[in-house]
C-alpha cells in the first residue's frame, strides 16, 4: 500500500499541467501524488508509460478553463466555486472526481436556493451535460420548485 503522508506527497515527482487555450492558457506545477490520490483520470494517464503523459509528466488540458482547474485545486465549500459550479462539475465529471462531484451537487443546491438569477447556470448545464446527467436534473427541479414558491 502506498503512502499518502504529506511527505510522500511532497517527494514525489511534479507534474507540469498547462491549462487552456494556448493564447491565454496557465502553467500548474503539481506533485504526482496529489493528482494519484484525488483524480481516475491523472490515475490512468500518469500511472502507465504507454500514455505519453504517465512517460513525459507533462498534460495538456487546452479545452479546461484554468479558473475551473483553479477551483478543482481548492476545497468547495460555500460559495467558493459559484461563477464556476457547472463547470467544475463538468471537470469532475471528465477527470472522475466522484467527491468533487457530490460536493458540487450541494452546493449548487445551497446556491440554488439562495439566488433566484442563476437561468445562465442552468441553461449552461442543460447544454453542457448529458441529458439524465443528475446534475441537470438538481438544477431544473431546484429552479422549477423556486419558480413555484415565487408564484
């Protein structure tokens, strides 16, 4: 079993992740074993040579906007992720971060219920998700029932 002391996490190797589109993208330097412990994606593409990333520790993620990589580096709590929760639940989808994902699901639940101009969230997610994405669903019935009470 591997250790996942913070010593351990600190003498592994950094991995360097550009981020965004490359007019505007952002470097990240971040330790292997951070991105091991947290991410199935970074688990399947640094863990074997036969990706060039687990061979080069370099990942370019050009499509990732670096506010939502940002945001993923962070703990969600509150209202920390708001500007970017359907993003970062998009992120965590692709990167298979299921406890980024379920944090996400509560927020955007509490923010939901607080904020009553957040059409721009939904139609973002409704576009950017899968169609029985759970996510989608929080979002649609959240608005539907706030649109209730407002009646």
């Amino acid at each position: 079993m591997t250790s996942n002391t913070a010593s351990a996490v600190f003498s592994s190797p950094i991995i360097t992740i550009t981020v965004g589109p490359p007019e505007s993208s952002k470097i990240y330097y971040i330790h292997k074993k951070r991105l091991l412990q947290h991410s199935g994606y970074f688990r399947g593409a640094l863990s074997s040579s036969a990706f060039i990333e687990g061979s080069s520790g370099t990942i370019t993620l050009s499509d990732i906007d670096p506010g939502v990589f940002e945001e993923n580096q962070k703990p969600v709590n509150g209202g920390k992720i708001c500007g970017y929760i359907t993003a970062v639940y998009c992120f965590a989808g692709r990167f298979l971060v299921p406890a980024l994902k379920k944090d996400v699901m509560n927020t955007a639940h509490e923010y939901l219920r607080r904020h009553s101009g957040v059409a721009q969230t939904v139609a973002y997610a409704c576009e950017s998700l899968p169609s029985q994405s759970l996510f989608c669903h929080l979002l649609v019935d959240t608005r539907c029932l706030l649109n209730l009470k407002d009646t």
